[in-house]
C-alpha cells in the first residue's frame, strides 16, 4: 500500500471484509489518513482506496497492536466481485 508519505509499504492483514481491512505493520497511521491499497487476490491485483478509522493502541489493544482498520472508500461492484470467492475461501478456511 501507499501511505500518505507515498512511500511503498508491505503488510499482512489479519482481516479483510468487503467494507474494508485491517492492517497489520510497523508504519504509524493517523486517523483519517488515506492509504492506496494493492490487493493480492487468486485472479490478480486488484487497488482500492481507504481511510484510516481505527488505529490500535498498545495498551488498550496489544493483540493488534502496531495496526489500523481501514475503510475502503471506493468499492465498486467489479471489486465486490472479484472479492467474493476469495472471502468465501477465507470463512471455510
């Protein structure tokens, strides 16, 4: 993904939903920070735009902690699409 600084960043995620991801990486985000985010599907990349509205806070969060929730904010309905078997893979696993 690239964050506001548009540097290139790599993370895993540890939830991913049609509304949006959660992001699991050493990069610290601010609320409401957009972030461009390359999606790595079964049939290709696939980018989408989010907005930063969860930030993990050590203390309260360690579980999760350093990591963001984002909102995709430009979801069509080829990405819902191109989502779906792969988020049907995700619930059987």
């Amino acid at each position: 993904y690239k964050a506001p600084d548009k540097e290139k960043h790599k993370a895993s995620t540890l939830n991913l939903e049609y509304e949006g991801i959660f992001i699991s990486g050493s990069h610290k985000y601010e609320m409401d920070d957009i972030l461009e985010i390359t999606l790595h599907l079964p049939d290709g990349q696939v980018s989408v735009l989010g907005r930063v509205v969860w930030v993990a806070q050590k203390e309260r969060h360690p579980d999760y902690f350093p990591g963001v929730g984002i909102h995709f904010i430009n979801v069509d309905d080829d990405l819902r699409k191109r989502l779906d078997p792969f988020l049907q893979l995700l619930n059987e696993g």
